[in-house]
C-alpha cells in the first residue's frame, strides 16, 4: 500500500503542476515541502528565504535609478541651454540674481 500512496502522491503533484504552470521545467523558484496526507497536502511553515538587509537593497536600487534619472535630466536640460540664444540666456541669469537677491532680503 506504501508504494501506491507514493504513486498517487507523485501523481498529485505532477497534476498540480500541469495546472498551475505551462510546463513543468519553470518550476524553479516555487518549492513548497508539501506533505500529502489523506488526500490532502499539509504546508510546514518555513523561514523567509530573503536576507534582512533585501529592504535595504531595494532601497538602495531605487535610489540609485534616481540618481541616474536626475543626471539625465541634467544632461537634457545642459544641452538644452547650450541651444538658447545667449541674450536668453544672459536674460535668465539675471532672473535668477534677482530672485537670489529677493531672498537674502528676506
């Protein structure tokens, strides 16, 4: 009888992946340690897998994609000026001293 029980778990589990996967070679990161019993499976709980730093990591990823984005920004916005005219541009830097110098007055 053991060997039927195993058959028909072995069974179970290859219908299972057929339903839920397209085949059964991309099960590479579900791992689940299911046991079988009485025809149902039982899940013994295990521990996260993910280091405790991962939150960090993520942080400092998404921190650098900033980093990058603003220095394209930068680069766009350089070249854009080197474009414009010079009197615009000297007609800006005026603006902005004057708006530097509203500020020191407050």
């Amino acid at each position: 009888m053991n060997l039927l029980e195993r058959l028909h778990e072995k069974m179970e589990v290859f219908r299972l992946e057929r339903r839920y996967t397209c085949q059964r070679q991309q099960r590479t990161t579900f791992v689940s340690k299911a046991k079988y019993v009485n025809g149902e499976y039982i899940f013994s709980p295990s521990k996260s897998k993910q280091p405790h730093n991962f939150k960090a990591k993520i942080n400092d990823a998404v921190e650098a994609g900033r980093q990058e984005y603003r220095g394209k920004i930068s680069s766009r916005l350089a070249k854009i000026n080197w474009g414009l005219k010079r009197e615009t541009l000297s007609a800006t830097k005026k603006l902005q001293e004057r708006v530097r110098e509203a500020r020191r007055r407050k």
